[in-house]
C-alpha cells in the first residue's frame, strides 16, 4: 500500500492518504458532523474504504462505529496503528486520545487530557474540540466543556460553529447572558449553524420566553431538512416542550408530536433510537402534567419497538425513558429486564466509575417504581435531596434532566412530603417565575397542606402566565 502524500483536511491539520476520494470523504464528515449531518456514517466508512492505510480515517471510523460495534472500532484502531509509523505529528496525536477513549484500556480522565494536549498543539482542529466537548457532556462536565472551547476560541475568532460550541457550556452552567451572546455571534456568522439554533431556544425556554422560542425556531425549521434524526426531532422537542411549558393548547403539542417527530420514523435512513429519546421525553412530560390518557395512547404503537433489546443502551437518558415507558404500560417483564441489564452494566465498570453510575442507577429503578404508581416508594429510593441537575451522568442537557425534578415535585406531593415540595417549589420558581406549570404545582401542594389563601394566589399566578403567552 502506497503510504500516500501529505494533505491537509479542511481546518489545515496534515495527514496522510494516498486517495483524493479518502481526502473528499473526510471533509465530508468533519462538514456534516459539525452541521449534525444525515450523512456522517456514509462519508467516514468511505473515508477508511478508500485507503485503508490512512490513519485518520481509521480513527474517526473507529471512534464514529465504537458506541455501537466494539470489535469495529477496535479493528480500525489496530488499522491506524499499523499505519502510524509513516503517519504525520497531528495523526499521532489523534491516535493517542482515541486509544484513551477506545482501546483495552478506556480511561475517560485520561482521554480528557489527551484531548486538551492535543487541542493545545492543534487548536484549529475543531473536529477534536466536538469530540472532547461530546465527551464533557456524557459525564455531566460543562465546566470543563467550556474550558476546551476557551483554550482554542483565541485561534477560531472568527470560524463558523466556534461559537455554538461556545454557547452550550454556557448555558449548562446557567450563564444564559453569555450564552445568549455567544449563540447570537454563531448565527451571524452561519443563519444555519443548528447547535446555535439549538442553544438560542435554551436560553428563550430557560428564561420563560416560550412565545420568543417557538417563533425562533419554527421560522429556523426549514432548514432542517439536513439534519440527522437526533438534531431534527430533537429541536421540534424543544418546540413542543415550550408549547407545554407556556399551556399552549394540547393540540399544540400533539401536532408537533405527531407531525414532526413521529414522522422521522418513515425516513429510509432514519434511526429509530435517535427518535425515540425525544418523542418519549416528551410523553413523560405529558404524563406529569396529568394527560395520562393521550400521552399512553401514544406509547401503545412503540411498545413492541421498546422492548426490542436491539435499541437498549444506545444511551443512558433513552434507557431511563424506555423504562417508564414499559412500567406505566404495566410492561413489568420487559422493564425489569431493562433494569437488570442496567444493574449489569454498571457492575462491569471500573470502581470509580461504578461510584459515579450508582446514581444513574438509583435514578433508573425509582424511574420505574414512578411508572408503577409506586409514589412513596420513589421517594424512599431518591431521599429527600433529590435534585435532577446531579444527574447529568446519564447524559443529558439542564432542559432533559428537567423532567426528573417534576416528576419529583409530583412525587413530594403525591407521597405526603407537601413542606418539602413546597420549598423546592418556591425556589425553582425564583429562577423560573414565568414557567405556569410550576405556580399549579404550588398550588396544589398549599392546598394539600390547607392553605387556601395561598393556593388562590399561585393558582391567579398560573392562569395569567397562560393568558399571557399564546393568548
């Protein structure tokens, strides 16, 4: 095999290939991945096809196959290093941080460190920057997600996507100024960088600007079309979330449902999985605010497709969803085989890793006991501190993990814990006064506890924040 000439990829990094198609493909990928491209797959097994003997490309094969084929990515990474002897400096600095991330001995710390050295030697490589920040997020970390986007924002002032990258930390450590800031400066530059889209409603639904934040992103949705499942369905989510957020009418919500996330599922190149951790996020949301009745009947058509074991473990936050759902369903089989695989899967981890999952464990079996009914009991399972944003082990953004703390809130009320709900509740409606269904929430529990003056006050509250939105 010829060892190829040097070229340089589409950020100027230096690598080897001796195929003009390898050096098209790869560019390929970097462009869709940073625009959550439908395409992504197709471009980097094209890539590593092409020639073989070029290291990139096995790397970024490996680590594109690696969540879902180990034996996959372990043979493009044994590819890579056979070809490392002729591979250029920026190559073997992407060989060392994916070893971290995929080989025998998987160490998500020290993939973390790899990562910051090899973005310090090579700053403008912004596929390494997605990589690490993708990292960040799948163990709650936007403190240091935001560090690696600030070490290399000095040489990427200008560049499109920078600043999406830029916004999300941000915005997970609740600085919404700045994330609003930064996310405005990506748009900007690209009207159709999707992560900036993405994270300007963030910083709209987080600050109760449900109205602001279906504008935005219906007038942005024409533009994705492109977008692979996960991005596309998962900003009509957020649509539908702040449609239910701001008590728009059910249809609202249900049209969006129906129309544009379940749609996804008739495309050819469509992956059911990246479908079903919005559609089903937003079903529990339905259920919490009491429409039981529409949010199972639209779980009735997907159950055979949740029990397909073949879709479990693609992520933490799909699995905890997937659990409710075949426990509200009094699918009890099926759920308790789902959360023993879990249980299974954690006592296969290192130690330390094990102490970080125990809570995503904890999580998933009182997720389960809340779709028996078992109230109390969920209590018993998550104590009285509970607070969802502790949980960002299971991979999930401020707005996903949100879902948990109303069930909790729910929870505290419907197990007799009113004093406790209500503290919670007064303190999360200081950082969210606009949001209705936390004032009803309130109000339920004063008058649980019997204070109806009180329960009149957040109830007048409620009802005019839904005046006020779509009215």
């Amino acid at each position: 095999m010829a060892e190829g000439e040097v070229r340089r990829d589409m950020w100027g990094q230096e690598y080897r290939t001796a195929s003009a198609d390898c050096a098209a493909a790869l560019d390929d990928y970097y462009a869709q991945t940073m625009s959550f491209g439908r395409g992504r797959g197709r471009a980097v097994l094209r890539a590593a096809a092409a020639d073989p003997a070029c290291a990139l490309a096995a790397l970024h094969a490996a680590h594109f196959v690696g969540p879902r084929d180990r034996a996959g990515a372990a043979a493009f990474l044994a590819a890579a290093a056979d070809s490392l002897g002729k591979a250029t400096g920026y190559e073997r600095a992407v060989f060392r941080a994916l070893s971290a991330l995929l080989g025998e001995d998987r160490d998500t710390e020290v993939a973390i460190d790899r990562h910051f050295q090899l973005l310090k030697e090579f700053p403008r490589d912004l596929m390494s920057l997605k990589r690490a920040q993708l990292l960040c997020f799948y163990v709650g970390r936007p403190d240091t997600s935001l560090k690696f986007v600030q070490q290399v924002l000095p040489e990427n002032q200008d560049r499109n996507y920078i600043y999406g990258m830029l916004a999300f930390p941000l915005l997970e450590l609740g600085r919404m100024d700045e994330a609003e800031i930064a996310a405005r400066k990506g748009l900007a530059i690209n009207k159709n960088d999707f992560w900036s889209q993405h994270n300007m409603c963030h910083v709209f639904q987080q600050e109760c600007r449900f109205r602001e934040a279906t504008e935005f992103m219906e007038s942005c949705s024409p533009s994705w079309t492109s977008c692979s499942s996960f991005m596309f369905t998962h900003n009509w989510w957020h649509v539908a979330v702040c449609y239910l957020e701001a008590e728009a009418p059910i249809s609202k919500v249900m049209e969006v449902y129906d129309q544009n996330i379940m749609k996804e599922l008739d495309r050819s190149d469509c992956e059911p999985a990246e479908v079903y951790v919005n559609a089903l996020g937003l079903l529990l949301r339905l259920y919490v605010r009491g429409e039981i009745g529409p949010a199972k009947e639209k779980l009735t058509p997907l159950l055979d497709e949740l029990k397909n074991e073949s879709i479990w473990h693609a992520e933490w936050l799909l699995d905890l969803l997937i659990l409710w759902a075949l426990s509200s369903m009094n699918e009890i089989k099926a759920a308790e085989n789902l959360l023993d695989s879990l249980r299974s899967r954690v006592s296969s981890m290192d130690t330390k890793r094990q102490q970080v999952m125990h809570k995503a464990i904890q999580l998933a079996d009182a997720v389960y006991k809340y779709g028996k009914g078992e109230h109390k009991a969920v209590f018993d399972t998550l104590g009285p501190d509970f607070d969802g944003l502790s949980y960002k082990m299971i991979g999930a953004s401020d707005e996903q993990v949100d879902v948990f703390n109303e069930v909790w809130y729910t929870v505290l009320i419907n197990a007799g814990e009113t004093s406790t709900a209500i503290e919670l509740l007064v303190k999360q409606i200081s950082k969210r006064q606009g949001a209705p269904f936390l004032w009803r929430l309130l109000e339920k529990a004063y008058a649980v506890e019997g204070r109806g003056a009180d329960a009149s006050v957040a109830a007048e509250k409620a009802n005019a924040l839904q005046a006020a939105q779509f009215h």
